[in-house]
C-alpha cells in the first residue's frame, strides 16, 4: 500500500495595487509592474513604499494606470516566475491592457526587470531598467521591447559597467536609451520616477510598436 498522498503549497506574495480613480473595469488600462530593491524584501509592505513609484504615490501622485508593487521575502531575489505568477493573477481580477504591460525595477528590482524580459520577451511593451544587470548575450530575445536604461555614473553597489553593457548589446537594434546621471552613487531612482516624461513616454509605448521616440 503506498504511503504517497496528493498535498499542494501555496506561496504567499504580498503586493501593493493602485487603480485610477476612473478605474471601472469596463476598459482595459495600462498596467506598470514596479519590482523593489533588495532593501525593501520582508513581510511589511510600507518598506515598498520607501523607493520608486509607490512612495511617489504615497505622497500623491495620482498615474492614469494601474501600477502594481509586490514583495519578495527576507533573502529572496527576483524569478520571473515570480513576476509572471503575479502579471496573472492580476490578469484574472482586473480588466488589463495587453498591449500595454510595462516593467521597471530598481537595483535588485532591476536585475529582476532584466531577467524577467529576457525569459519573457513577448509581454512587455516597455522596459525601465534602474541600475541593475542584465546578460548581453541575451539581449537579442528584447531587441524588440522599447527600453530606457538608467544608472548613476559613480554607483558604489552595483557597477556602472552592468547597464553600459546592456545597452552596448541594444543600441544596434534602434529601440533603447541609456541615461547616466554623472555624479550620482546607487540612487539613481529618485530622479528618475519623479520625472514625468518617464511615464508619458512609456504610455505611448505599446506591445509590437517598434517606434520608442524617447524625449529630447
């Protein structure tokens, strides 16, 4: 007689959603997933609030899409498992653009935004890499998605090299933009979530339009 019995484990993934106040469910809307940095991994939800779009909309800003910010466990990193588990769920509740998936990340979130595509490459209709890394021998799989890299020049965690190196592999194709603020350190997220043209630019990116037409 075999002792085997059928048994599942369910994963438990904490996550902050802000809907438009126009949210109905009646049309689809944009959705940006924003993955957090290694800092802000636990079990309490207000440490995804200290960086990136969730504090800036905390503090009021008010995006015209559905921005979802989960969070990873004490020492655990990235998958894209993770991150398409997530886009899914959130496909079966809420009424989602398809052509309009957007992904960002800082540091570890940005090796996480990286990874994800790479493994993923038919979903996103943008990518926002901040200081992270990525495989440039991979980077063909994404030549496709409009990306807009950025780094600080003198960042002391995760080396400049990492995002010079991604973009060196992606300029050739014509669809990415590399931003380096020169005498910024690791912090190169603060400047860029709170600059507006970000997100306009990305909203007018969607799924197979090859035309990034990044600001000046």
């Amino acid at each position: 007689m075999s002792n085997q019995v059928e048994t599942s484990i369910v994963k438990k993934i904490k996550y902050l959603l802000y809907t438009p106040s126009d949210y109905t469910g009646d049309e689809p809307y944009p959705l940006m997933i924003f993955l957090h940095g290694a800092g802000e991994r636990g079990d309490n939800l207000d440490l995804v609030k200290i960086h990136g779009p969730p504090k800036e909309i905390a503090a009021g800003w008010e995006p015209s899409f559905i921005v979802v910010s989960p969070q990873v466990a004490e020492g655990e990193w990235w998958s894209p498992s993770t991150v398409i588990w997530i886009l899914n769920e959130l496909k079966a509740k809420m009424n989602i653009d398809e052509d309009r998936i957007y992904l960002t990340g800082l540091s570890m979130g940005g090796y996480g935004s990286w990874d994800t595509a790479i493994r993923h490459p038919n979903i996103w209709a943008a990518l926002v890499p901040i200081c992270g890394k990525g495989d440039p021998l991979m980077a063909e799989r994404i030549k496709h998605i409009p990306t807009w890299i950025f780094h600080g020049a003198k960042d002391s965690v995760v080396p400049f090299k990492h995002s010079q190196d991604m973009f060196d592999a992606l300029e050739g194709y014509g669809n990415a933009r590399f931003t380096v603020y020169p005498e910024a350190d690791h912090d190169s997220w603060t400047e860029t979530y709170s600059n507006p043209e970000l997100f306009e630019w990305m909203l007018r990116q969607r799924r197979g339009l090859r035309s990034p037409v990044f600001p000046e």
